[in-house]
C-alpha cells in the first residue's frame, strides 16, 4: 500500500471527508487531494500535523505501525523528511 493510500485510510478512519481533513491537517483541499492519489509527496510539516491530530506517522511513511504510544518530535519527523527527500532526490 502506497503513502497516499495511507493517508486515505487514516482520513477515513477518523470518518472525514477529503476537505474536512484536509482543512483539519491545515492544508489545501487540492494537496490533500495530490497526497492521497500518489500525485505529491507529504512534507514533514503535514506530517507533524498528521500526528497532532492523532494519526500513526510511522505507518503512514513505512507501513509499519508505530511500536511505543509516544508521539513523533521535531527531529524525528526531520528524519522521515529526510529519508523522502532521499528517496525522490529532492533538494
């Protein structure tokens, strides 16, 4: 399952539509819309929303469920935005 599949299942476990979680998280209805279709790729700012809002930060960006029930801080998310740039080869 894809990172965008993912954050649909998260959006849908919490019962909210596209717009409703998009604008939950803080984001544009449009870039929800591109995060969950595989279009663009969450930035570690969304992702700290994501788990703000309780949502499992780690299965969302690995598939793996998260094993302690402490959340994520900064420098971990910094991490996770690392390891996506790495991956696309952002800058």
């Amino acid at each position: 399952m894809s990172v965008g599949k993912r954050i649909a299942e998260a959006r849908k476990n919490k019962g909210l539509s596209q717009s409703a979680f998009a604008e939950l998280v803080g984001v544009s209805f449009s870039s929800q819309r591109r995060y969950e279709d595989g279009r663009s790729d969450p930035d570690t700012s969304y992702l700290d929303s994501l788990r703000k809002h309780g949502v499992d930060v780690e299965y969302v960006i690995s598939g793996r469920a998260k094993q302690s029930t402490k959340g994520y801080d900064h420098e971990t998310l910094a991490e996770f935005g690392l390891a996506i740039a790495k991956k696309y080869q952002i800058s």
